[in-house]
C-alpha cells in the first residue's frame, strides 16, 4: 500500500477545491492559501508528478486560453473520484 506524503494530500486537497481551475499556479496558491507557507514556483511539480504516477490524480487535460491577448493553454488536473 502507498501512503501519501503530506505535500500530496495538500495538493490533492488543493485539486479538490479548484476543480476545473486546477493547475500549476491556481494549485500553489491555494496550497498557500490553505496552510499559511509561501512555495516556490517548481514546488508542486515532483509531487504532482508522483501522484500522477500511483494514480491518485487524473491526468492533466488542457484547458482552453483566455480569451485575452497573449492567453496561454493550461493543463489542470484533478483527483480521481471514487
């Protein structure tokens, strides 16, 4: 069995909460936002990475760009619902 680390269950709580707003930046701000503790930009990346690994987390789809100038395709993510 694979335990989650705590960084993990923040972000998977963080995924959670955002829904369909779910990626890179919306989920350090909300992990910020929750616990108080300011992350650097890359910090979520490895454990992402690993939860997507063991499954834990969909994979990230694309999500459309902004309908402003120099609006960029996003990826979100989101947890698997059981």
């Amino acid at each position: 069995m694979n335990y989650l680390s705590r960084i993990e269950e923040m972000l998977l709580l963080a995924i959670w909460k955002l829904k369909d707003d779910a990626y890179g930046i919306s989920i350090r701000d909300q992990v910020e936002k929750d616990t108080g503790v300011e992350w650097m930009s890359g910090a979520i990346y490895a454990p992402l990475s690993r939860l997507k690994k063991t499954a834990m987390s969909k994979p990230p789809r694309l999500k459309a760009p902004p309908k402003k100038e120099g609006g960029r395709v996003s990826t979100t993510s989101s947890p698997l619902s059981g």
